[in-house]
C-alpha cells in the first residue's frame, strides 16, 4: 500500500449537510470526525459556530457551505452567507456557482459572483471550494468553470453538492485535473462511499473527498492496514 492512515483521512471532509440532522446529531458528527482525525467538518451553517468550539484543538478544519445547494442566491447574500461563516470560525467555505449562469455562459457574473466570495476569505486567510455541479453541464462548461477558478486562484474545484442528480466520475475527475492549474486542488464529491472508491479518486488527483460513509471507510482502512 502507497498510503498511510493519516493520508486517507487527510481526504475526507465529513459531510454534515442533510436538513434532517438534529443538532444531536451534528454534534456527534463532529465528535466522530476529531476521533477518526479526518481533514474537516463541512456542517449546515447555523451549527457552524457550536462545530468550531467542538473541533478546537484538534487539527479538523470547521467548515460549511455557501449558496448551496443550487447557487442561485445573489452575490451579495453569498458574501453575507461567507463573512457570517467566517465570523463563526469557519476556515474553509464550500461554495456553489451560480448553476443558472454557468448554463446562460454569463461568464462575466460567474466570475464575479466566485471572486466577491473569494475576496472575503482569502482576505481571513481562509479557504475557498467552488463547487460546479457537474451533472448539469457539459464537458465545455467544465473547463470554462476550471479556468475561471485558476485564474482567480480559489483553493479547490469541486464536482457536486451530493444534492444533485449525479455526483463524482472518472470522467469529470480527470478533466478538472487536467484544467485546473496545479496550485488548484480538486475535490470529489457524490458517490464516495466505500473505501475502494476514495482510494480511486485520490489516483486520479483528489486531494479531498466529501463523505458521509466516514466511520466505514476509516473502520475499513484500519483493518486493511493491520492485515498487510
């Protein structure tokens, strides 16, 4: 095996986003997360707060969301929903584009709708994910989104919410590898569930990984780990 314990964990962002959770329940989630030492906590916003407190400490970043699920929020409630976050101790901000825009190809608004978010958290010295949403657009969009990203220098491109109708391939994975610049990282979201497939995409150059499944997967690393 080409990876270690703290490697794999390292990739994942443990996924706290479905509406039905109690605060109960994000709470233990954040609990799990600084047990299993993964990469971060990407939590429904108004728990944000509370999940920084719990995460304190330790090395799990706090995280949460912006204009998700469908990015179709003005720019200027984005900003708002990304100096909030930043203010509850947020440090990495996952943020939707504007998926109507993207499909009109107003590239001018997209840019400036990923850059008035990105303004306020790199000047946190924060960091940004923009997530495209892949299964609404094409492959000419895909490398559009990735170039206006590299130029604007955001910290991570991203496939999916995992509230859409698909979520990580191949496919998508290897093109936005290859458009984004290497100081660019990608992350998959959507359909990681086992420990197989995040070992799959960190081969094809993730770097991080949305997961809800992350107690199984790192149960799983484990054992591998102690039977080789």
């Amino acid at each position: 095996m080409d990876y270690t314990y703290d490697d794999i964990a390292g990739m994942i962002d443990h996924s706290l986003l479905v509406p039905t959770l109690t605060t109960e329940q994000l709470e233990a989630g954040c609990q799990l997360a600084r047990e299993y030492n993964v990469a971060s906590v990407c939590i429904l916003p108004y728990a944000l707060e509370r999940a920084s407190g719990l995460l304190a400490g330790s090395t799990v970043q706090p995280s949460t969301t912006i204009g998700f699920p469908h990015g179709g929020q003005a720019t200027s409630v984005k900003v708002a929903e990304a100096e909030q976050a930043l203010a509850d101790g947020g440090t990495e901000l996952d943020m939707v584009v504007n998926i109507s825009k993207v499909l009109s190809g107003d590239w001018a608004y997209v840019r400036r709708d990923v850059e008035a978010v990105l303004e306020p958290t790199h000047a946190g010295r924060m960091k940004l994910k923009v997530i495209f949403e892949n299964c609404y657009l094409d492959d000419a969009q895909k490398i559009r989104l990735c170039e206006i990203c590299g130029e604007l220098g955001v910290d991570w491109v991203k496939t999916s919410t995992g509230f859409g109708t698909g979520g990580a391939t191949d496919e998508d994975l290897v093109l936005m590898r290859k458009h984004s610049p290497p100081h660019v990282q990608v992350k998959a979201a959507g359909g990681v569930r086992d420990l197989d497939r995040l070992i799959r995409v960190r081969e094809l150059g993730c770097t991080r990984s949305g997961a809800t499944r992350t107690r199984d997967i790192l149960d799983e690393l484990k054992s591998r780990l102690a039977a080789s």
